[in-house]
C-alpha cells in the first residue's frame, strides 16, 4: 500500500499549485506538461514496462483527438460521451494494431517501424478525408460550461487533466503490482523464456497495447478539449510520437512516475530553449529533446528516476557505513 | 483513354526513379544485415547529404555528379564515425537503444537543419537538365539517366567489394555470426562503422543523383526513406537484391499509381502495400525467414 500513497501524495501536492496564485503563463505550461506525461504513460505501459518499442505513439493520441473534435462537431455529441468514445477509440486502434503485428510475431525494429507506418498512414488518410476536415482540420464550438467539458479557468483545466494523470498512474501501480505486470515484465525480459514458462506472451502484450493506446488516447482528447482545435499535422504528427517515448525514457522506463518527472523537465528544457534562442527557432526545442534522448540512453540509461534510486542507495549506504564505524 | 506510349513513358520513368529508391534502400539494407537494426536516420542523413550537394553546387559551382566523388567519402566518414563514436557507445549493445539512438540523431540532424535553412526549399538548375535522349516512345532525361547508371556501377562496386576483398568478407562473417568473428580476431566494432559508414555513403551518391531532379528542403529525405523502408521489407531485410529488384518495382508501381490515383493517394498505396508485406511474410519475397 506504501506505493499508492506515495502516488496519492504527489497527486495532492500537484493538486495545490493552483491555489498558489501562480500565473496563467506557469499553468499552462504544467497542462500542457501533464498531458505529455500521460501520453508517455501510455507509452511506458506497452514499451516500459513490456519492452514493445512504438515509434507511433501519434496513432492514438491522434484518434482521440479526432474522434472527439468531429463527434462534437459534426454530429452534436455530448462532449463527456465524445471524451470517451475517444478513449475507447484508442483502445481500439490499439486492439487493431496489436492484434495484427503481435500475430505477425514482429519484434524490436520491425514493431518500430510498423507503428511508425501506422501513424503515417493515419496522418495521410485524416489530411484528405472529408470527414476529418481534410487540410482545414476540426473546429469545436467554445461553449464555456462543464457539461461540455469546457472550463472558465485553467484551474480547472488543471485538475481535470491532473486527475486524468492520477488515474493513470494509479492503473500503472497496479499493473506493477499485479500478476499481469509480472507477466509483462517477463516478456519484456525474454519473451520466448516467459512463453516457455506458461505466460501466454501475444495475449499479454495485445492487452498492454490496449491500455497503452487508450491512455495515450486520453491525452488527445484532452488536448481537444483545451485547444478546440485539432488538424492532422497536430494528431498524427512525428512529435507527438517522439514525446511520448521521450519522457518515460528520460524519466525512467518502466517506473510509475518515470513519465511524470520526464514531461515536466522535458517542457522546461524545451521552453529554456525557445527562451534563450528568443522567439523564432524552429526545430530547436525539438534538436535539444534529440540530444537529450542519446544523452540519457548513453549515460543513464535507467533515466532519472533510475539516477535517483542510485543516489538514495549511495547515501544510505554512505550514512550505516559511517553508523559502522563510529559503532 | 489512356495512350500505350504514356503508360510505356510511366514505366521507364518508375524505373528510373526506382533505381535511385534502390541505391537508397540498399545501404538501409546493408545496416540491417550486419548491425541487425533499422537505422532510423537514414532519412534525416540524405537531407543533409542532399544540403551538402545543394551548397557544393551553389557556393563552390561543383556539378553533382562530380561532388559524388568528394560527398561518397566524406559522408563515409561521418557514418563511421557515428556509429564508433556515438550509437555503438551509447547504446551498450541493446537493440532498442540502437534504435532510440538513431531515432534521436534522426530528431537532431532534421531538426538542426531546419533551425539553420528554414522551411524553405531549394532547387537547382544545371545547364544541361532538360537535355536527354529521345527513345520515340518515351523520353529520357539526362539527368535521371546519369543516375540510373550510377546507381548499377555502384552495387556491381559494393557487390565486388563484399565478395572479394578481406573487408568484405570481414562484414559478411560479422553478419553470419558476431561472436564467432569476434573469436576469429574480426574487430566487431570496426566493422559495423564500417557498414554504418558504406550505408551512409549510398545515401550520399543517391543525394547527388537526386538534387538535379528534386528540390531539397529539411523534409526532403523522408519520403525517399518510407519508400526505402518499403523495398527493403519487400525485398528482404539484409538483401541487396532484393533491395535492387524491390527499388524498381515499387518505382514502377508508384509511377503507375500516380497516373491512376494522384499524388496523395499513390503515396498511401505504398504504405498499405508496405503494412501488408510486413504482416502477411515481414521476411520479404527474397529474404530467408526470420
């Protein structure tokens, strides 16, 4: 039980930021933060901790995103319905993707690359589809009420998508916790040694690929409904695949709050650069999130939080040996 | 409706495009079989190759198919020494942090290019573009021409090259079997530089053939390297005929599909038939199983 408290703790100190009088500016920098994160806790469920590397994240940040703006939109579908139906959308593509490679038996480059496909072609199909809004994108009707999801102030945006991190970092603490985390850990680990040992590999990650899309989904409904704009440069696009394996890499693979702590230095070593450059710099927020990707899998590779863990075992371990010797 | 001799000009176009995909494809292909990786910067290295033929031409008035000669080596070099100095010590032997690094240098090197020439893109006019030989049924632009010659010299070189010298056979023995080479005093890590730097040399020849015909922009490499991607799973991961062979055909096939479909909608031809190789045999028509 210790774990979730510590999630419950974080959760209640984030929650307070707001009341803290900070400005407009700090808050939607932490929003726009947060649904990175949960985004890359999406990703962190499939390739953390089940060693399945997607390089097209996008794909279900992007449906979400889109099944939410165009059922609103267009068909007039109540906001918290289209949120989640977007959700679930994402779980879908999830299934459908899964389904196909993991049956395939594709593995380390070829599941990289099939995702990767796989967003392309989403991106291609949602630039030229009518429905989608082709090149125009999707516009949703600014109705400030919480019956359509839509807040007066970014307080509230705030909460709303810190409850949706909350929730996914609960579900991640008990995936670690439960029978199908280890069996998922163990596939990552060496899958035709977990398969040898009874663990049905394909079913574990398929369900994995499911949770992981529909989280990441979440993140582009979010982003929806706080943007109210969405195009397929935005949905599918190669940064949102590449931030969402950025943060739990940087953060740490395969940890709870590994996503968390990465989306929130990732932002700000983002924003440090666009500061320092001073307005117009395209691409190089994104050439510094490049060197920091090789940088952390070169020097540490168990990222931040693993860097953590390493410094709180040094001190212990410097602190009884000194209790040793004056004992 | 539609003319013989405009669906024979498609046909000798897609091949001369093709070929180019080829040379493209073949050093992805060569990458996988020795390193067994996907080298995801192999898009974002033709950018730039394909830049350092821009500013050859523009700034010192080098011809393209001259600054092959000057391009193949200097880029040779920088694959090398990428792969010794930065993917193979940062990626601690782990499969999937050889990816993540090369998707990282993919990130950077497009990028930084895009902070230092912009959005914008790039032509150039040589004098003699629009020259070329008129076969009756179709035409052949010179230029596309020169390339599609090139392109065989080269892998009829690469193919001598790995067939009778001791670095060659170093490469294929690397490829077959890492640990027993090692064994056999093969310096693995020279090798695999080695191969980096050979993949990223066709990429350099396959900029220059490319930057007569194509304008070059920081996204300019992507889209030959999805077409890549897809010739090399056609054609077999690790196989250089299979990447020749699948280079002209996906040419031919995007040629004729444009003519049907339109740009855009030829462009998603070739990812589904991409998705649908990957899933039905990801070994490729020439490859071995996995």
């Amino acid at each position: 039980m210790k774990e979730f408290g510590a999630v419950a703790i974080v959760i209640i100190a984030m929650a307070v930021v707001p009341l803290l009088a900070v400005s407009n500016v700090t808050l939607n920098f932490l929003i726009v933060a947060l649904m990175i994160a949960l985004a890359g806790q999406g990703w962190n469920v499939l390739g953390g901790y089940g060693g399945q590397y997607s390089f097209g994240h996008a794909a279900f940040f992007g449906t979400g995103a889109y099944v939410t703006a165009v059922l609103q939109a267009r068909y007039g579908v109540n906001a918290w319905i289209a949120f989640g139906l977007g959700i679930a959308a994402g779980a879908l593509i999830g299934a459908i993707v899964g389904g196909l490679t993991f049956r395939s038996g594709l593995r380390g480059s070829y599941f990289a690359l099939v995702t990767l496909a796989f967003a392309e072609v989403l991106r291609i199909l949602a630039s030229v589809a009518p429905i989608t809004g082709a090149g125009v994108g999707t516009l949703v009707k600014l109705d400030l009420r919480p019956a359509s999801l839509q807040f007066q102030s970014r307080a509230e945006f705030y909460w709303m998508i810190l409850a949706l991190v909350a929730i996914a970092l609960f579900v991640t603490q008990l995936i670690e916790r439960s029978r199908f985390g280890v069996w998922l850990v163990a596939v990552r680990e060496n899958e035709d040694a977990a398969a040898a040992l009874g663990v049905n590999a394909m079913a574990v990650k398929l369900i994995a690929m499911i949770i992981s899309g529909a989280i990441t989904a979440a993140a582009g409904c979010f982003y929806v409904q706080y943007f109210l704009f969405i195009d397929s440069g935005l949905a599918y696009g190669t940064w949102m695949s590449i931030e969402a394996l950025l943060t739990p890499i940087i953060g740490g693979v395969g940890t709870v709050f590994g996503p968390l702590l990465g989306a929130l230095v990732v932002r700000a070593l983002g924003q440090g650069a666009q500061l320092i450059a001073g307005g117009e710099a395209p691409g190089l927020d994104l050439v510094i999130y490049g060197c920091i990707l090789v940088l952390i899998i070169w020097f540490a590779p168990r990222g931040l939080m693993g860097g953590l863990s390493r410094l709180r075992n040094r001190l212990l371990f410097s602190a009884s040996a000194a209790e040793a010797r004056h004992g | 409706m539609l003319s013989p001799a405009i669906l024979t000009a498609a046909v000798v176009n897609g091949l001369l495009t093709g070929a180019v995909y080829a040379l493209i494809a073949l050093g992805l292909t060569l990458v996988y079989g020795v390193l067994h990786i996907i080298n995801f910067a192999h898009g974002a290295l033709l950018t730039a190759a394909m830049f350092a033929a821009y500013f050859a031409y523009r700034v010192l008035g080098i011809d393209p198919y001259f600054a092959v000669l000057l391009l193949a080596p200097a880029f040779f070099g920088i694959g090398y020494a990428l792969q010794r100095f930065v993917i193979g010590p940062a990626s601690h032997g782990d499969d999937r942090n050889m990816l993540l690094v090369t998707l990282g240098l993919a990130v950077v090197i497009e990028n930084a290019l895009l902070f230092a020439f912009r959005a914008d893109t790039r032509t150039i006019n040589l004098p003699y573009a629009l020259n070329g030989i008129d076969l009756g049924f179709a035409f052949l632009p010179l230029p596309r021409l020169i390339g599609f010659v090139t392109v065989f010299v080269v892998t009829l070189a690469l193919w001598l090259m790995m067939s009778a010298t001791d670095t060659g056979r170093a490469i294929r023995a690397v490829a077959k079997e890492k640990l027993g080479a090692e064994l056999a005093g093969i310096d693995v890590a020279h090798i695999y530089a080695v191969t980096f730097g050979l993949g990223t040399a066709c990429v350099a020849i396959a900029a220059c053939l490319l930057i007569p015909s194509y304008y070059v922009n920081p996204n300019a490499g992507n889209a030959f390297v999805l077409v890549a991607f897809t010739i090399v799973v056609l054609g077999g991961m690790g196989s250089v005929l299979g990447a020749l062979i699948g280079g002209l055909v996906i040419g031919v096939v995007e040629s004729l599909s444009s003519l049907f479909l339109g740009e855009s909608l030829g462009q998603i031809g070739i990812f589904l038939l991409f998705i649908a190789v990957l899933l039905v045999r990801p070994s490729g028509l020439f490859g071995a199983r996995a």
